[in-house]
C-alpha cells in the first residue's frame, strides 16, 4: 500500500466535512484538466454538465453556511451528505491508484469527512452563542478557505495537505472547548430567577 496515496484520500475526503461540494468540484476540475485520472464511473465527475452542478451547489453552500440559524439547518441537512461525498471522493482519488479495497476505501472517506463534519456541527452552535452571530461568517470563511486549500494540495501534496487540515481542526477543536467552558460558567455565575409571587383568591370588584 502506498502511504503516500492514502493521505492523499484522507486529506481529499476529510474537507468535505467542511463543505461537502467544494472537494468535489476541485476533483472534478483536476480530473477535467488532467491533474489526476478518475477511472469509470467516477470519471462522470470530469463531465462539464457535472462540474455545472457542483458549482451550483458549491454557491449555494458558501452563501448559506454564512447566515446565522441558517447555517445551522444546513449542518442539520448535511449530516448524511457530507460523509457520502467523503465516501466517494475517496472512491473516486482510489479509482486512480487502486491502493486499497474499495469498501475500505469507502468506510475511510465518510469516516475521514463525518469526523469533520461533528466538529463543524457540533461548534458553530458556541461560535453562534459567544459571538452572538457576529463570528459565523468570518469562521465559514476560515473553513471554505481550508477546504479549497487542502483540497488541492491533496491531488499534488498529499502530507501537506493533511498537515494543513491538522493546524486548522486541532486548534479550533480546542478553542471551541474553551467556548463551550466558558459558556457554561456564564450561566452558573446567573442568578437565579426569583420565585413567582403566590396566587391569592380572586377577588371581583362590585
């Protein structure tokens, strides 16, 4: 087995966790201008109608993941999509090199791609409370640029990329702990609400 390539379907399937089109649509362009070689089916990908789709798509993504609450619904939505595109982003980066089965193959890249995918989910939500919406867009523009990023050095540089992705999750996974913690001192710190005044017998003016 070649290392180097199962990086390379790591580090290409993992950002889909982030943004489930953007991976796909820089294959497909890399398939399309002869970066890498998708085998049949995947090499559907390479087909301009399909590069038309995922653009669509990828637009949509960007747009939505940068509004408050609705980039929430959208993670909501994603939760079976975004694995499936790590599944067969790493299919389709194995169907050039044939390095491992690809039913392993396929458990590898909605692992790699749902992985990220909870930690995305499961911190805009504190990113959303602290920031009180004000950090959403700048945090999903820190992430498409990940995503884009490591995406193409996963086609050229495949360990680069995959240290890319590391100096970006590890950090945020630990500052998203640190929000979380601090979150939840703030509402210990509150007092509590005082007890309701006891209802007397109603009494009817003449």
């Amino acid at each position: 087995m070649d290392i180097t390539q199962l990086i390379g379907g790591l580090a290409l399937s993992a950002p889909a966790g982030l943004n489930a089109y953007l991976p796909l649509l820089i294959l497909s362009l890399g398939g399309r201008f002869g970066a890498i070689h998708l085998a049949s089916p995947y090499n559907v990908l390479t087909d301009w109608w399909a590069i038309g789709l995922l653009l669509v798509l990828v637009t949509v993504e960007l747009m939505v993941d940068k509004i408050p609450g609705i980039d929430h619904l959208n993670d909501i939505i994603n939760t079976l999509i975004r694995p499936a595109a790590g599944a067969l982003l790493y299919l389709s980066h194995n169907s050039a090199y044939n390095y491992v089965n690809p039913v392993v193959a396929l458990v590898l890249g909605a692992a790699a791609a749902g992985g990220v995918h909870v930690l995305k989910a499961t911190s805009r939500p504190i990113v959303t409370l602290s920031t009180a919406g004000l950090g959403n867009p700048l945090v999903s523009l820190a992430e498409d640029f990940v995503a884009a990023l490591s995406s193409v050095l996963a086609l050229f540089v495949p360990i680069l990329a995959l240290l890319l992705l590391i100096i970006f999750l590890l950090p945020a996974f630990w500052l998203v702990n640190r929000l979380r913690k601090r979150l939840a001192q703030r509402r210990a710190k509150r007092p509590p609400e005082p007890p309701l005044p006891p209802e007397g017998p109603i009494q009817i003016s003449r």
